[in-house]
C-alpha cells in the first residue's frame, strides 16, 4: 500500500487528535500532535516568565529563547501515545491545562515561533506514512498532502468534550468558562495573520458531531482506501 500523508485541521475540541491517534494506530503510521508542539512552546513561555500576569508575551525574549527550546515526541510505553517532551522532559500533562489552552494561539500565532515548528512538522513527515493535526497542516505545512481532512463539530458537543477532558485530568469548570474560551481560541485561530486557520480548498469536511469514534475512523478509512484505488488505476493507464 502506497504510503501518505493524512493532514487534519479544523477548530479546537472537534476530535483531531482521537481520529489521529486512531488512524495512525490502524496504518502504522507516525502521528505528529502539531498543536502540542505550540503547547510546549507556551509552557516553556509560562514556565519562564516570558507571559506575565495580564497575559502579555515579551516576544522579544520569546524569540532569543527559541533557538534552547526543543520539542519533541516519545512512545509513552503505559498509554501506547506520543507524549511531548520538552527540553528532555515530559510535559504531555501540563501543556493540557486551561491556562496552556487560553494562550496558545497568542503564541503560535508569532511568525518566528509557526517557521521554527513548521519546519520541525516537515523535517518529521518527510517520508510520508503519517498522520498530523493541526490548524494550517493542510494549507501551509503539507498542502501537497494526499489526504485532507477538517474537522468540525456542534459547539455545545465541542465545550461538552472539552470540560469531559479537563475533568479527566482533574481540572474542573463550567460549561460556560469551557465555551467562552473555545470562542476565544476559535476567534484567534482564525483572526491571526500568520497560518490561519482555513478550509483547504481540497479538504474533506468531517462534522463528527454525531458519529462514533469508529464511525468517524471507518469513514476515513474509505476514503483511504478509494484514493488508493484512484491511484492504481492511474497508474494502470500509463
């Protein structure tokens, strides 16, 4: 089986990263979690005093600190994912909290900050047989990539998923705090000048606001499956 590249996009909490995870697992592909990677970024910022209190970045120093700031993945052997590691240490836990959440679109949205990551993504995706989510995988990192998808989901489903998560990791809000700082990630994904985030024109749309895990996987898997079968029969042809 040809191997590919699979890039998702789409809005925060809409399921990227389990459909991701899930495809790469069924392939036996390599998944690159890209949003983690701005994640650790903005841990590293908080961690550093890079972001004071009002929530503003002195990017000046952001972008001195940029060239000690190394971020990785490594196979978390009990959970079988790629957990983030930064500077040689696991953060996979802390770049999931809500302060991480509310920031992180300040900081990807830095143009020095997206070229440093952007050019990690390729360097690891080069030999294709992966799998990468993200906001601008489809339009800016890989917009040569076989297989496009973008995510969307209802937005109470989104704030339901995304306090069900936080409440896993023993972080508690209301339903209310959860939406307003989806709308306020939504906006500056969106807003920002550097890689927005946009629809490839390419892209398969994927509303997941009613499908199952699996549901979602076997769709993609079908059309894993027909691009390779468009793919042999051109090849037939010449």
């Amino acid at each position: 089986m040809q191997k590919i590249t699979i890039a998702i996009d789409g809005y925060s909490s809409c399921g990227k990263s389990t459909l991701a995870k899930a495809l790469a697992q069924r392939l036996g592909y390599n998944y690159i979690d890209t949003g983690a990677m701005y994640r650790a970024v903005t841990l590293y910022a908080l961690e550093n005093n890079i972001i004071d209190d009002a929530e503003n970045i002195d990017v000046e120093t952001l972008l001195k600190a940029l060239p000690k700031i190394e971020v990785s993945f490594e196979l978390n052997t009990k959970t079988h994912n790629s957990d983030v590691i930064l500077n040689g240490v696991d953060v996979e836990r802390d770049i999931r909290t809500m302060k991480v959440s509310g920031l992180v679109s300040k900081v990807s949205a830095i143009k020095e900050v997206r070229e440093k990551m952007v050019a990690l993504q390729r360097q690891m995706g080069k030999k294709k047989a992966v799998v990468l989510d993200g906001r601008d995988i489809g339009t800016h990192v890989f917009p040569k990539a076989e297989l496009k998808l973008f995510m969307i989901a209802d937005p109470d489903i989104r704030a339901k998923r995304r306090q069900t998560e936080f409440s896993s990791k023993g972080q508690y809000f209301t339903i209310q705090e959860v939406e307003m700082s989806l709308l306020k990630r939504d906006m500056a994904d969106i807003s920002r000048e550097e890689s927005p985030l946009t629809q490839a024109d390419d892209a398969v749309i994927l509303d997941n606001s009613d499908l199952t895990r699996e549901e979602q996987l076997e769709f993609v898997l079908k059309l894993i499956a027909d691009l390779q079968f468009i793919s042999r029969e051109e090849q037939s042809q010449h």
